[in-house]
C-alpha cells in the first residue's frame, strides 16, 4: 500500500471501530484469559490494541512492528523480574498483529514456534473471529510460560492483565 493511502486509511478511521469489534465483554473476556494464564506460570502477558497509527508516526513510516517495540517499552513490558514479558499488539488500521517478547523468552523458544503461532493467529483475524485470535494468542503464549517458566504461591501480578486501548 502506498504511504499516501496507507496514510488515508489511518485518518479515516474512527476511534470508535476498535469497541465496534471487540465490545466491553469482549475485553473482559480478554482479561479474565490473561489473569487465569499468569495464575499457571510466572509469566506476565499484555494485550494492546490500537485503531490507528497518528499522523507523525505514519509520515515518519512507522510499521506496527516498531508500534509494537514502542508500546512494548512505554508499557513496560521489558521490565519484569524474570525477563518474560509479552506483548500482543493489534494495529487495527494496518490489520496487522505483532507479538513481543522479552529477552528471556525470545532466547528460549524457536522461530518455528513463533511462526506457527503467528500463522494460526492470522488465521483467526482473517476470519473476522478477533476476539478469539487474541484468546488463541494468551493461550498458546501461557503453554510456552508454563514450561519455560512455572508458577508458584510466590508469583505476583507485575502488570495489569486488563487490556490497553491505545
């Protein structure tokens, strides 16, 4: 797509869409997968969803992976005690969805892995079923968490499990 409708498209818009497609309850459906996950592992998981990028950013050629980097920092995903935070990003404009994740995870899964859950997330979104490709995202996030790092009594809650819109 070229800047110039990739810029139309973001402006056009509303703010409103996002709540259109994913509604009050479906955000707290969101919620209650990302606070039961952490409850199996140590792991903490964010989900930011966003309508559009801004003018700036989109002048500028911001994609949603570097959106993506950029929420991962503001929300403060990087700074857990373990190093395995991730996010799940929805950049609804671009309908694109980016997955980041902390150093300590990054190291320890495949790029197999990855792919194979990004594809069965695309899959999900293409379909129009949002709401469930973000649950599929939590859920198959919280196996890798649960292996990699499992939880104990001794686990607390670093970051909110409610989900950002941007």
């Amino acid at each position: 797509m070229s800047g110039i409708m990739r810029i139309l498209k973001h402006l056009s818009y509303p703010g409103w869409w996002l709540r259109r497609m994913l509604p009050p309850a479906s955000l707290g459906r969101i919620e209650k997968a990302v606070a039961d996950a952490e409850a199996g592992h140590g792991g903490q998981i964010r989900v930011a969803l966003e309508t559009s990028l801004g003018l700036f950013a989109l002048l500028k050629g911001q994609t949603a992976r570097l959106r993506a980097e950029e929420v991962f920092s503001q929300l403060r995903v990087w700074d857990t005690e373990l190093n395995n935070g991730v996010l799940i990003y929805w950049l609804l404009a671009d309908r694109e969805f980016e997955i980041v994740v902390d150093r300590g995870l990054a190291r320890a899964v495949g790029q197999e892995d990855w792919a194979r859950l990004c594809r069965e997330m695309a899959a999900h979104f293409q379909a129009g079923r949002h709401e469930a490709a973000l649950l599929h995202g939590i859920e198959a996030m919280s196996k890798y968490l649960e292996v990699l790092y499992p939880g104990d009594a001794g686990d607390i809650n670093e970051l909110p499990d409610r989900p950002v819109i941007l």
